[in-house]
C-alpha cells in the first residue's frame, strides 16, 4: 500500500467505480494501474474514475489514464473522468486530453448519465 494513495472501488449494477485519493505520481500511478486494468478486465460497461480526492498528478499518472480508456474502449466499454480539481484539470487542458475523455462535474452525474444511457 503507497501512503501517497488512497484508492476504494465499488460496483453499482454495471458501473464500476474507482475513488482516488491523494497524488498520483511515478510512485503511486502503478497502484492505480493495477485497480484500473483490473475493473477493466472484468468489462463493466463504464469504469468512472473519481478524481475528487487527487491533489496532484503528473504525466505517469495520465498516462495510466489513457491505458485505461484504451482497455476499456477494446472491451466495449467506456472510462469516464469525474470530480477533477483545477490543478488535475489544468493538466487534462494542457494535453488537450480533455477533449479525448469524457470529463463530467461530479461521481453524481457520473452515475446519472449511466442510468439515463442505459
């Protein structure tokens, strides 16, 4: 366990949902790795990442991310970013990542947009 990290999942129905919690650098972004492919290989039809709790992150850490989205979109299934701060935003921008995953507010309207696609 990385002391730099905090990460929890839950299931709801077909959503999986990874919450993450303090800095996702080069030492803590293989944790994260690891609970991502992992939800992915069990090919929910969305994984929502809450980023609510990421006080920084740096490019492992997007990169991690982009793996992410890259399994899930093989599986048939779609990764959704929730809850960023402005500082993980800004690097979301910065990349023009932003414009690749599809980012919403809050885990709330992460979940209720599942329900009103389903």
């Amino acid at each position: 366990m990385n002391p730099r990290i905090n990460i929890d999942v839950e299931h709801r129905s077909n959503v999986a949902v990874v919450k993450v919690a303090g800095e996702v650098d080069l030492y803590s972004s293989p944790e994260l790795r690891k609970a991502i492919l992992s939800q992915a290989e069990k090919r929910p039809s969305r994984l929502v990442v809450d980023l609510s709790g990421v006080q920084y992150m740096d490019s492992s850490g997007v990169a991690t991310l982009v793996e992410g989205l890259q399994k899930l979109e093989q599986n048939g299934g779609e990764l959704v970013l929730c809850g960023l701060g402005d500082m993980v935003q800004e690097v979301f921008k910065l990349t023009r990542l932003d414009s690749v995953f599809q980012i919403l507010p809050s885990l709330e309207e992460a979940l209720a947009e599942e329900s009103a696609g389903a």
